[in-house]
C-alpha cells in the first residue's frame, strides 16, 4: 500500500548524465518526494555513439543521445510520474519534446562550470526560488508550469543538490559492476 501511496504524492524527477571517456554516457534519474526522499532510481549502461552517428548527427547528437535515447528511456521506465522534470546538463532538455510534463535546466550558480547557459538563444531563462532556471525556447510556455509547479513541491529543496547524488548512485553502480 505505502507504494502505491507514493505514486500520488507530489514528486520532482531529476536527471543528469555523467560521461567517461572509457566506457561512455551514463544516465541516473532519481525522483524525489517534496521532502527530498528518494522514491525512485533508475541508471542506464554505457552508451557510446559508433563513428557513424558521430558523423550523421553532426551538432544534433549530443541532445539526440541524452535527451532523446537516454533520459526519455529513464523517464519512461519510472513508475512514477513527476510533475516536472529537473536537469544540470543542456542538453538533456530535448526530453521535453518528448513527455508531458515540464523539463528545466537549473543552474548550480556555485560550480562556475554551470553557472550560465553555454547557448541562450535556445533558451528562456528565468529565476525560480533564487535559481537561475530554463527551459528550451521553444518550450517557453513551460515557464509558468514550472514556476507554479516548483514554487509549490520545492519549498526548502535544494534542486541543485539531488544531481550529486545522482552521479555518487551512478559511480557506485559502476564500481559494483567492476567488482563483479
């Protein structure tokens, strides 16, 4: 019963993608009550675009490979459905072309790597709670979904502290693997 219970509480679904040279992109998608706790996890294995489609997507992989293939497999496979999406990495937001819910990409204004958007003309930023949020232009409409959503479950939430936790659960899955 407590599962099904917390299929209906207020949620917040955080993805990220971590790369390494080696092995490839992994992604993590945790989904968060509006307390924090954890309701969900999900990782993918590594994925490794071939030469082909290194060639054939030109500029367009990047948000290809993590917004299409690997966060909407991650969003997808979840039980859960969060009111909105979060994310630290750009081009993770071609999710949503994808899903019916918001995606929007926080800024961690303390991690200078993170700090400003790499392209603004392809988003609408604006702030949310003292962050710096966006989402992708031709999303615009998503803004007031996000701020009314996050405004509402986040209150006390640190949105930028869930992707470190996401990248600590996928370098531990990856160090379990090794091990086995």
């Amino acid at each position: 019963m407590a599962a099904s219970n917390s299929k209906s509480l207020p949620s917040i679904g955080f993805v990220t993608i971590d790369e390494h040279q080696q092995h490839g992109l992994f992604g993590g998608y945790l989904i968060l009550n509006v307390h924090g706790r954890p309701l969900e996890f999900h990782c993918t294995a590594p994925v490794k675009p071939n030469r082909a489609q290194e060639i054939l997507y030109g500029p367009t992989l990047k948000p290809f490979l993590y917004g299409e293939q690997i966060a909407h497999t991650l969003v997808t496979k979840a039980k859960i459905k969060p009111q909105i999406i979060c994310t630290d990495i750009q081009d993770v937001l071609a999710v949503g072309d994808l899903v019916d819910m918001p995606a929007v990409l926080v800024f961690d204004e303390s991690n200078d790597e993170n700090s400003s958007p790499i392209q603004t003309s392809s988003l609408f930023c604006f702030r949310i709670m003292d962050l710096q949020v966006a989402v992708h232009r031709s999303k615009s409409a998503d803004q007031q979904r996000a701020t009314t959503i996050l405004e509402g479950l986040a209150e006390g939430l640190d949105l930028c502290e869930p992707f470190s936790r996401i990248r600590d659960a996928l370098s531990e899955a990856q160090a379990t693997a090794k091990a086995a």
